[in-house]
C-alpha cells in the first residue's frame, strides 16, 4: 500500500503520470483520490473502468473514507458517490458500455440522460433514452434532442424509429436524419412536433419552404420560414446550451420565441389542438388577447380556446401561480363577456363555464385518460358545474369514469358526477371514494369545495361507506355527512360533542372535521346502529340555533311535527334554510321521505312570505315536484319588496349547482326579482377560477 500523502499528490495531476500509475491509483487510492482522478480529463478508459467497479463494489467504504477525510457526521449528506457517478458518464474517455450501467442505474435522472446522449460516443440506449423522455406538449421544444451528436443514430434504427407509433421517436428522426425519403414521410407526419422537427432541420430546405407556406400549425409554419442558427458541435457539461436542455428536460420542454409568438398571433387562424395549448401555455395578456380576437368566433380555434382555459393549471408556477391565474380568469372572463353574443342570459364567470362546458363537449382534442390526468390539479374544467356540463351527452361520463378504473387517483369530481348518474353502478362509486385525490379548498367552508352527494339517490348502506372513504380526501356537503353521521350512535355523540363550538351556518367542514379526526375509530370497531325513527329528546326542548335545530331533524332528535309546529308559532325563527334542508335531505335518506312530508308542506304554504321556507321549498323538490322557472321566479318576485337573505340566494345557486344552466331559464319580472337571481348565478360560479378572500 502506498503512503496515502503520496497518493493525494500523484492525483493532483493525473495528466503526468504513466496510464499504468493512474489505473493503481483507481485500484488502491481513497476516496478523495478518486475523485481528483474523475475530474481530470487526462485520464484514459481503463482507470474510469476502475473508479466504475470501485463505486459499484465499495460505495460504503467509499463514504465512510469520505466523511473520515472531511470530518463529516453520520447524519450529514454525503454525495460523493453521485458526484463520482456525474463526472464519470460525462467524461470524454469514459468507455460505452461504463456509460450504459450508469445510465441503466439512472435512467431517470435528466442529468445522466443528458450526458450519455450528448456523449461524442453516444450509444444507442443513450439516444434512445433521450429521443424518448417526454415534453409536457407537443407545442414544447425537446431541446435536449439538439445536442445528440449528428450521425449517432444508425439509419436501420431511424427507418424503424420513423414508423413508431408514438411521435416521441418520430421526432427525434425528423431532428436528427439526412434521409430525403425519411423527411419528405417526416413533413406529413400528423404531429405537430414532428413536423417542427423538420422544419428545424437544416437539410431539409425545400420542405421547411413547403411547410412555411400550407402547414396548418402556426408555429410550424414560423419555424419553417425563420433561419435556422448553427447549434452544431459538442458541447460540455458545464456550457450554457447543455444547462438550458438539463432545465427543459426537468421542466418537460421549453416553450420557445418563436413558438409562442406564432401561437399569440395566429388568432382565429390558429388550429383546435394549437389553441388548446395557446390558452394552457402563453402568458396572461396573450391569452386574453386571443379570447378577445376569436373566443366568440364559429370554429375550431374557439373551441381549443376553452378547452384549454379549461385545463390550464391553476398552480404552475411557470404560468404565475394562482395569483396570476385568478387574474385571466377575471379578465378572460370580462373579454369573453364583452366579445359573446353567445349565452345571453349568462355574465361573467357563469358565461365563461358554460363556453368551457359546451367546448369540451365538442372538442376534439382532448379526451379520456389524457382528460383524467389533467383533472388533478383542480383546473376550471374539474369544477362540476362545468365537467358536469361537458359530460351531460349519454356516454361521455360513462367512458372517463371507465378510463378512471386504472388510476391509482381520481379527481373529485368523477365522484360527484358518478353519483347522480343511474347508469354508473354502487361498485363503481365506491371504488372512486376510495381513490380520490386530495382536494384543494378554494375559501373558508364553503359549499363551493364541498362535494356534494344527494343521499336519496343510493341506498344507506353505499352513503355510509363512500362518505367515510371519501372524508379522508374531501369535503362533502352537509347532506352526505348528516346521513352517515344519522346511523352510527358513535358519530352522533361525536357531532353532539362538537358541535356547541360551532358558529355561522352549518356546513361540510364541521360535520367533515369531526368524521376525518374519528375515521380511524370509526372504521375500526363493530357500527353501533341506532333507531333510525324520531324521538324528541331532553336537550332540543330549548330553542335551538339554526345548526343546532338542523342536527337534530338528521339524527332523529327532534320530531318533523314539532319542528314544524315551532316554525309556525314564531318559537324558532329560521334563518339558514339551506342548512334545514340538507338535514331534511338527510332525514329522508335515514327514515324514508314521509317523515319530512310535514316540511314540505310548511314550505310550500310559506315559500312566499318566508324566505327560510322558500330556500327550504326550493332545495327539496326532489322530493315534491321539479319547481316549474316560473314558478320560482314568482315566488323570488313575491320577495322583492324586503331585503333578499343569503339563504335565498344560496338556495338558487344551489339549484344551478346541482344542474347547470337551469338558473338562466328563471326570468323574474321585477327588478329585486333579477337582481336576486343574478347574484345566485354569480354565487353559482363564483369559484371558477379561484376565489379572493371569501369567507
């Protein structure tokens, strides 16, 4: 063994020693020496073929030697071995097949990628690792694909590759062949990206002259008639053009100049698929800009235009974050108003959903597993009032929730649209309460972020599980929580527990806080079943507060009669009638719909000098009879003469919630009348988009 202060000194300059010395010094040296070693492009293939089996064979010893020579603790990070790892599949003389096993190990991992493929010696794993690794669009520059070397793709593999099914690989032939026959195939290809590719592609003049003329993509056509840079040569890791395609690839493409200005200014010229991506990618004032030029216009651009204000990610923080996406959604929303002659009855938000809503349903562009994969992220297309809209054609829903079977997570939504439809079976909604992803709030308890599942559409027992499984993930509307809450002694006693705490109006957050905080006590022992019947109980004999009265209707506490018979003499003056209802709603699920016929009656005797009757009268048709538009116009109209109460208003939203586009057909006469149902359709759709501060 050499002394170790000899071996630091040799390794300081590897280039003077004999290759013989080198490889000793990779067979025998510590860590530190190593590393000296990987970083010196003096050395040859045989002594990066010992650094190789010594990280393979020794990495334990090969940290602990490390941390010994820097006085590292245990619990401090060590990367000298993904440090040795980096400089080794990056070096000039490091050997192919070392290359592979390290690309094989990282395959994953950009940087390795990047480095094997832009290798002068790029294997052919190594360029198909790249010419593989995805853009987030097809609208993205893969950028990474510049920097393989020209002629490391063997014509036998392009021929193949250019066949491929999936554009990916197709691309990467029409960037980096010499074949006339592959890129006159190439220039027809029916992907957009492919078809960039060829006009990128330097030796492909007379068709970069076709493809600027009759290409049907605005970008394709401005990358055809722009002159191309030279962006030849090898590049080294630490060069700026290797860094800008590292960042792509871990940001999934780039979004170049050209691409974007071609997409911003194409107007109605643009394509459906282009305008999809257009409203997913460009900034907030190209954006509106488009909107204003053609989101009213008949056509496909129209079209793309929606769908991909629909599905733009609300959070990216390339795009603005959520800040900046609640402001396009404000403006768009504006522009679109002030541009449509389309959904007259409609403004602002409410307008801008139901162009959403019609769009997807019509688009082209965009469907199943591609759709579920972009639901996630809560865009505006996941709200129900507008995916609800899109999927009301027989089969649409049926088909995204098939395409959901595979998915280790389901966007809310599906749940909620599942349910109400009688051709989605118990199974299968199960199955996607327990699959849901976390849902993002966008305000404080709010019906808005509330799922919200009729309880009288499915059996008890179905209520029950979906509503346990689905707490964990979600908050879910008083109705739903009231039922499961109505049939286990134990949930009962925890809400009663709960709720002398409780302020404001009753909703999904309280009763969902205490379910999520006793799911595992819950799930974990026998139910305890309660009489499902009505018994009044020693503490409702007091006068009770609106949520204190709603609870006690769910779980049997307190009689319908007696509730009514309150009402009627004055003893209990019922403000939140959106709340009474939801536990009505929840009665019936638990007792069968005649235990509330006696409020269904004082509802419909009082909807007109009551307003907590008229929320009451308006939320619980299903059990009556569908409330005729001009018969609640006339009803809202009765109101006008007094100050019209949130509950009225929530009530109409509510109607609009549960089935979009009904709200516009209420056409009141006088001018409280109007003003009422406009604000309930503002409420209706007041967080598309994200909300601002409310409470």
């Amino acid at each position: 063994m050499l002394d170790p202060e000899l071996l630091e000194r040799l390794a300081e300059h590897p280039e003077k020693n004999a290759p013989e010395v080198n490889v000793a010094l990779a067979d025998e040296g510590p860590t530190t020496v190593l590393v000296a070693l990987a970083r010196s492009g003096g050395i040859g293939s045989s002594v990066i073929r010992a650094i190789a089996r010594r990280v393979e064979a020794q990495p334990d010893q090969l940290v602990r030697e490390y941390r010994e020579a820097f006085g590292l603790h245990e619990d401090e990070p060590c990367e000298v071995l993904a440090e040795l790892e980096r400089a080794l599949v990056a070096h000039p003389s490091a050997p192919p097949d070392v290359r592979d096993a390290l690309l094989a190990r990282h395959a994953d991992d950009p940087f390795f990628v990047l480095a094997a493929a832009s290798h002068l010696g790029a294997t052919l794993a190594a360029i198909e690792r790249a010419a593989t690794w995805p853009a987030r669009a097809p609208v993205l520059e893969r950028l990474w694909l510049a920097l393989v070397p020209h002629g490391a793709l063997p014509p036998l593999v392009a021929e193949e590759w250019a066949d491929d099914p999936e554009p990916d690989r197709r691309e990467a032939v029409a960037r980096w062949t010499d074949s006339p026959s592959l890129l006159e195939r190439l220039a027809g290809d029916a992907a957009r990206q492919v078809r960039r590719a060829v006009a990128t592609n330097p030796l492909a003049q007379e068709l970069r002259a076709r493809l600027a003329k009759d290409d049907p993509a605005p970008e394709v056509r401005a990358r055809a008639a722009n002159a191309l840079g030279d962006h030849s040569g090898p590049v080294s890791i630490d060069s700026g053009r290797f860094a800008a395609s590292l960042r792509a690839m871990h940001e999934g493409g780039a979004l170049t100049a050209d691409v974007a200005g071609a997409l911003g200014a194409a107007g109605a010229a643009l394509d459906e698929e282009g305008a999809m991506w257009a409203a997913r990618l460009l900034t907030r004032e190209r954006v509106v800009s488009l909107v204003t030029t053609c989101g009213d216009r008949e056509g496909r651009a129209s079209v793309g235009l929606a769908v991909g204000l629909g599905l733009r990610d609300p959070v990216d923080e390339r795009l603005g974050g959520e800040e900046d996406f609640r402001d396009l959604v404000a403006e768009v929303a504006k522009a679109f108003s002030g541009a449509s002659e389309r959904y007259d009855a409609l403004t602002g938000k409410a307008r801008l959903a139901a162009w959403i809503g019609d769009s997807l349903a019509e688009s082209m562009a965009i469907r199943g597993e591609r759709l579920l994969g972009d639901l996630e992220p809560t865009p505006i297309v996941a709200d129900p009032v507008v995916l609800g809209r899109a999927t009301g054609t027989a089969g649409h829903l049926e088909a995204l929730v098939a395409s959901a079977a595979t998915r280790t997570t389901v966007a809310p939504v599906l749940l909620e649209l599942a349910w109400a439809s009688d051709r989605i079976d118990d199974a299968t909604v199960l199955a996607l309460a327990r699959r849901l992803a976390r849902s993002r709030p966008r305000g404080r308890e709010l019906p808005d972020d509330e799922l919200d599942l009729d309880p009288n559409r499915r059996g008890a027992t179905i209520v029950e599980e979906v509503v346990l499984a689905a707490c964990r993930s979600v908050t879910l509307s008083p109705r739903a929580a009231l039922t499961a809450v109505a049939l286990d002694s134990r949930r009962v006693r925890y809400v009663l527990t709960a709720m002398p705490a409780w302020r404001g109006r009753l909703s999904g957050t309280m009763l969902g806080r205490v379910l999520k905080q006793n799911v595992g006590a819950l799930t974990a022992g026998p139910a305890e079943a309660r009489y499902r019947g009505e018994q009044m109980r020693g503490w409702t004999e007091r006068l009770l507060n609106d949520i204190e009265l709603a609870v006690a209707l769910a779980i049997g506490h307190i009689t319908v009669e007696v509730l009514v018979e309150r009402l009627e003499i004055g003893r209990h003056r019922l403000e939140d009638g959106v709340g009474l209802a939801a536990a009505a709603d929840a009665r019936a699920a638990v007792a069968g719909v005649e235990t509330i016929r006696p409020l269904l009656t004082w509802a419909n005797r009082r909807r007109n000098a009551e307003q907590g009757a008229l929320a009451v009268w308006l939320l619980l048709e299903h059990h009556d009879r569908t409330r005729p538009s001009s018969m609640i116009a006339s009803a809202v109209d009765s109101l006008s003469a007094e100050k019209v109460s949130t509950s009225v208003i929530e009530a109409l939203a509510g109607l609009e919630r549960r089935r979009p586009g009904r709200l516009p057909t209420v056409l009141a006469q006088t001018p409280r009348g109007k003003a009422t149902v406009a604000s309930a359709l503002a409420r209706a759709y007041r967080a598309v988009g994200g909300l601002r501060d409310e409470r």
